[in-house]
C-alpha cells in the first residue's frame, strides 16, 4: 500500500467546509465523473441504470444491503471470483488471521448483527486514500508526531500494519479475546489514542479503568447520550466518535464532539420517517469507492438531523444521534388490533425514567406483547412505570408485559444492541 496516497489524502482532507455551496460543488463534479466509471466496469449498475441519464443520479433506483450481496459478483468492478473471496473472509473469521488478499484486494464481513451478513472488498489504494482521510479525521493534532493508536475491533485489517510507521504505531486487540485481558494490554501499551465500541469502554467505567489517553474514539456501535456521559465523566476527555458501516465511513465528530457528516466523500439524501423531529434513513452515494461501488445505498439506520448548525463552523451536515436500525423499532399492538411502531428513542427515554440510579440497560420485544428489560446495577428496587404507561396512552398501545432481568451483556464480538427487536 502506498503511504504517500496516504499522506496526500490526508492533506487534502478539509478539516472543515465554510459554505454549503463548495460542498455541493466538491460532489456535483465527483459524483459525475465516478458514475461514467461506474456504467462502464459495473454490469449490475448498468442494468439498473437503463433508461437513465448520468444527469439523473439522484433518481436512480435505491438499492439495500439484500440487492447488493445478491448481485456483488455483477456489481464489483474488479474482476475477482466473490465465492472466492467469501471463503477466504471466512478463513479469515475462524484463523483471526486477516492479512490474506486476492491479489491487491482486502475481503471483509460485516458483524451480522441485522440477521444478514455483508462482505466488503477494497483494494489497496482504496484502503490507503481511506487511511489518509480517517488520520485527518480522527487523529486531532499533526499526523507527523508520534501516535500509538489502539484499536479494539471484531476483526483486525491489513490497512493498519500497511499505514503504520516509525511515527504512528497501530495496536489491535481482538475481541475474541478476555476482555479483561484486553484491558490489562491496554494498560501496559502507553497509547495515546484509544479507538473502541462504546460496550466496551462502558465496561472500562464499570471496573475503575485507570487507562489514560490523550484521545477517545467511540466506533463499531451506535454510541448513546447514557454512555457518553458515563465514559466522558470516567476518563475526562471528550468522546469522538467515528459512524461507519461496511457500506462506508459515514460521519466522524469535530473538535467540539458534534457528529458530522463525512459529505466530502459521499452525498447522503434523507428518506424521511418523521421530517418534523428530524428522523430519516440516508441514502448514501459513495464516490470514492470503485472496486464495490455503493450508489443510492438505502441504510436501515434511522438518523436525527440536527436543527442547529454546529458551533465549529463546519458546513457539513451534523446529526444528533444514530438511533438505531429500523429493526430496532418494536412493534406493539394498539387499542383496536392494528400494529403501532414505535422508534427506538421513545423506549429508551422511558427505560431511562425507570430510575436515576440506571448505568446501562438492554430493552429486547421479545413478542407482540412481552418486552424484556435487563438494567444494570442489579437489584434496583422502586423502579418507576410511568414512562412506559404515558408513552402506550400517548401511542393507544395495549400495555405489553414488562419484564425486568439481570444485565448480561459482555463486551465481545458480538455487537451491543440496546434496543431491538426479535419478533417479526
């Protein structure tokens, strides 16, 4: 991998847009250019875009995760065998030895965590423009001074060793592994920059952490306000926090904490749930990647837009909150029999008015009408209701049964979910 395609794109990284209109310009011009590539080395966009003009992008028919994993052979443009490339990232999976590639391309699954697993594959230009963009993004001060970066991931990438040098040093702790174990290393590992699922930092508080870093990263899990506050109190840093997905680095925080989007590689459209409170689905237009192109990717994350713009200056469009997934909305009965959704921030503003002593909580809809809620510490007593009864008068839901058990999440590869659902 070249680390001067890393460097170059890490200067040439804006650390922040002044207007909108030289955001628009940046993608009207990006965008153009990577759909011309895309028509010619993809047949699956091709089929898809027939009857389209280039000019028309952003009404070309919306894909999901589903479509792509279905069509990635036609979809990819690197001529490479994706069954292939699937028993390698599984090779990979079981060995937890990820430095085998197809030729110049790296292979990847998603976490899973949906009930539909996604593979990525990059190649190695790709992943070195990648690694200079998120050094610009992530590092807060001059990437020409010695960092020792720590990653606690699922899966471990080549992309770290080949962007690593004398002066920034990359640690992957495996979370197959004892987390106590992890932490231990953690600790001896003098890093000056912690990148890590919030689960796992939470865990940290829980057990007196004395891990002392100069920079704080949230990534791999939907960070929530409750953990936020509990991990920036502990450790008395501002919690960054990197918003990806297999489909693409979505957003990244500013100096301020403030999550922006990352609209300089990719144009993000709204599909709007509720557009007065802000909640939508992106539709995202990748136009840096090329090897897997991912154009009018409908995801199934609901965002909240914020209201305000931010106080750091930046143009680029911040959210409030990664609520959650549409599959993370339950869906209870009402009154009259039909089914009521109800979004993931209505049930955790109710668990939160359980009691003010709560540190961590996982609500699950195990049925139409049973609701799991795990709380932590354990033994709360006097927990209060009366959330969940304002919240089924103010929706007309029949009350489901609630039941209240011991927390059991451990830190692992497994992903937090607070709240889901696992019924149909």
């Amino acid at each position: 991998m070249s680390k001067l395609t890393t460097l170059i794109r890490y200067f040439r990284t804006p650390k922040r847009f002044k207007t909108r209109h030289s955001i628009t310009k940046l993608q009207d011009k990006a965008v153009c250019n990577h759909i011309k590539f895309v028509r010619q080395n993809s047949s699956f966009y091709r089929r898809l875009w027939d009857g389209y003009d280039d000019s028309q992008w952003r009404e070309f028919p919306i894909i999901d995760k589903s479509a792509m994993m279905d069509n990635l052979q036609d979809l990819i443009t690197a001529e490479l065998d994706v069954e292939q490339a699937r028993k390698l990232a599984e090779r990979a999976e079981k060995s937890r030895d990820f430095s085998s590639k197809i030729g110049p391309y790296s292979i990847g699954f998603s976490s899973g965590t949906s009930g539909f697993r996604g593979m990525h594959i990059v190649s190695e230009a790709e992943q070195a423009a990648w690694a200079g963009f998120m050094l610009a993004r992530g590092l807060g001060s001059s990437i020409f001074k010695k960092h020792r970066i720590g990653l606690v991931l699922r899966a471990n990438s080549n992309t770290y060793e080949s962007i690593g040098s004398s002066r920034i040093k990359f640690l992957f702790y495996d979370l197959m592994s004892p987390i106590d174990e992890i932490h231990d290393a953690i600790l001896g590992d003098n890093l000056d920059m912690l990148i890590c699922p919030p689960s796992v930092l939470s865990y940290f508080v829980d057990i007196g952490s004395k891990i002392k870093v100069k920079r704080l990263v949230s990534a791999a899990e939907v960070l929530e306000s409750t953990d936020r506050q509990k991990i920036e109190a502990h450790f008395g840093l501002t919690l960054h926090q990197f918003y990806s997905s297999t489909e693409g680095e979505i957003g990244a925080t500013c100096e301020l904490g403030k999550l922006h989007l990352n609209e300089d590689v990719m144009v993000v459209q709204k599909e709007w749930i509720d557009e007065e409170k802000g909640w939508y689905h992106p539709i995202i237009t990748d136009f840096r990647r090329t090897t897997q192109p991912i154009i009018r990717y409908r995801l199934n994350d609901i965002l909240v837009a914020s209201k305000q713009p931010c106080p750091c200056g930046d143009a680029r469009e911040s959210i409030d909150s990664v609520m959650g997934r549409s599959d993370d909305v339950f869906k209870l009965l009402s009154t009259d029999g039909s089914i009521e959704l109800v979004v993931p921030d209505l049930i955790r503003r109710a668990v939160m008015q359980m009691s003010d002593s709560i540190t961590a909580y996982i609500a699950i809809q195990k049925t139409r009408d049973a609701i799991q809620i795990q709380l932590q510490p354990d033994g709360l007593t006097n927990l209060s209701m009366a959330g969940f009864e304002q919240l089924w008068n103010s929706l007309s839901i029949k009350p489901p049964n609630i039941e209240v058990v011991p927390y059991t999440h451990i830190p692992s590869t497994m992903k937090l979910r607070r709240i889901h659902r696992q019924c149909d």
